[in-house]
C-alpha cells in the first residue's frame, strides 16, 4: 500500500491500486475548504485504509459532506456505507444507478464477481437529467450524465488554478449489455467529454493524464478500439 498523492491543490488521490489495493478503482478526495468531497470508495475492503490517508493529508473524515459514486460497480462503491455510517456523509449517484446501490443488488453491483456482498445502502442525494452543478464554498463542481458503461455513469469537472479537472471513471469500459452497457450511448458521452477540453484527466484504473493533448489522445483512443 502507497500514500495518498496530491495531484493538485486540493485535489488528493486517497484510493486505487497503487495507494490501497488492487481491486480498489481510484478514489479522489476534494477539498473545499469548509468541507470535503469524496468520489468513488474503492471495493470495500480497504476502507479504513481511506480513512487513514484522508487523516494523514491532514482532513478530519467528519468533514466530507459529500461522497458521490460516478457508477454502481463494487469496485467504486464499496466503502460507501462505511463512511455514511461513521462520518455521516450524503451518497449523491445518478438516479438510474441509485436502485442497484439501495437494493444490494449482487449482479448489477458486481458484488457477485467480486465474490463478496454489497449491502442495502441509501442513496441521499439522486441526480436526474444530463447535468447538474454542486457549489461548496462558492465553488462550482460540475456533475455530467455519460451513459455507456451503465446507465448512470457520471463524470465531473472542477476549474481550479487555471486548469480543467475531469474525474472520468471507467473510460475505458468493459461493455457487457447484460449490465446496462450501451456503447452507443457511451461514444456520445466521450464526444461530451472531449467537447470539455479538459487539461487534467483523473481515470477510474489507469492513472493521471495531463496536458489536454495527452487526456484527447486517451479518449480517442478507448474511441478507436471501441466501434459500434
């Protein structure tokens, strides 16, 4: 296990392969100043871990207000229910990923994949609709419908410092129909993507990718391997 990595002020990589476990997707923390946001939660397993380096940069876990899971795949929403239930934080989805996450549902969750169990979890805040703005502390994060790897994907975007953050979890996929995939649905959510002409890209799996050339080329990429 790694250290959480400061990717720019305020903006903190606390969770993912290289930092908590291997089957652990990224997990951000934001900070706000007056209160923090988490994005995604890793598998479950590693959750005091998460804890553990959102204390060690310095953050009381008290003050995330916000955890929001861009999808309702295990691997990102795991220690979801850990930190609602001790930290007393909002679980914000998109509503058309919610009912899997309040269910427990073990095959849209992949729980059963990941031969472990996802309990009943309420969901406070449901997004609906394309897109959808928060504030905190007079900053906007903005919050993006890209369907495609399931039906409630969201992606986010935060200005800061000159520069455009994108949190774009499972760019990549897989696609399986079965799980709500719809890779038409996912190629116009990467047209939405790229439209952002984001300078920073922070992946679900495989890392960091800045300047914009380097967030484009992915994007294009995943595109090119990925024909209806």
């Amino acid at each position: 296990m790694g250290s959480a990595v400061t990717i720019v002020h305020g903006v903190y990589l606390i969770g993912g392969a290289n930092v908590t476990r291997s089957e652990d997707a990224a997990a951000y923390l934001l900070d706000f100043g007056k209160e923090q946001v988490m994005i995604d939660s890793g598998a479950g397993g590693t959750a005091n871990r998460l804890e553990q380096n959102i204390r060690d940069l310095g953050f009381d876990p008290q003050g995330i207000s916000t955890l929001i899971l861009t999808h309702r795949h295990i691997d990102h929403i795991g220690a979801a229910p850990y930190f609602r239930a001790n930290f007393g934080c909002r679980i914000l989805m998109h509503e058309e990923d919610a009912e899997a996450v309040e269910k427990g549902d073990p095959v849209q969750t992949v729980a059963n994949w990941y031969q472990t169990t996802f309990p009943p979890t309420p969901v406070d805040i449901r997004i609906f609709g394309k897109e959808d703005t928060l504030t905190f502390d007079g900053e906007a994060l903005h919050l993006l419908h890209t369907p495609g790897h399931t039906p409630g994907s969201l992606s986010l975007y935060l200005d800061r410092d000159g520069r455009r953050i994108l949190f774009g979890q499972d760019i990549h996929g897989p696609f399986f129909p079965r799980l709500g995939a719809n890779l038409a649905a996912w190629r116009q959510s990467m047209e939405k993507l790229l439209d952002l002409k984001a300078d920073l890209l922070c992946e679900g799996h495989f890392g960091i990718y800045q300047p914009n050339e380097a967030v484009e080329g992915y994007i294009r990429e995943h595109l090119r391997r990925n024909k209806v």
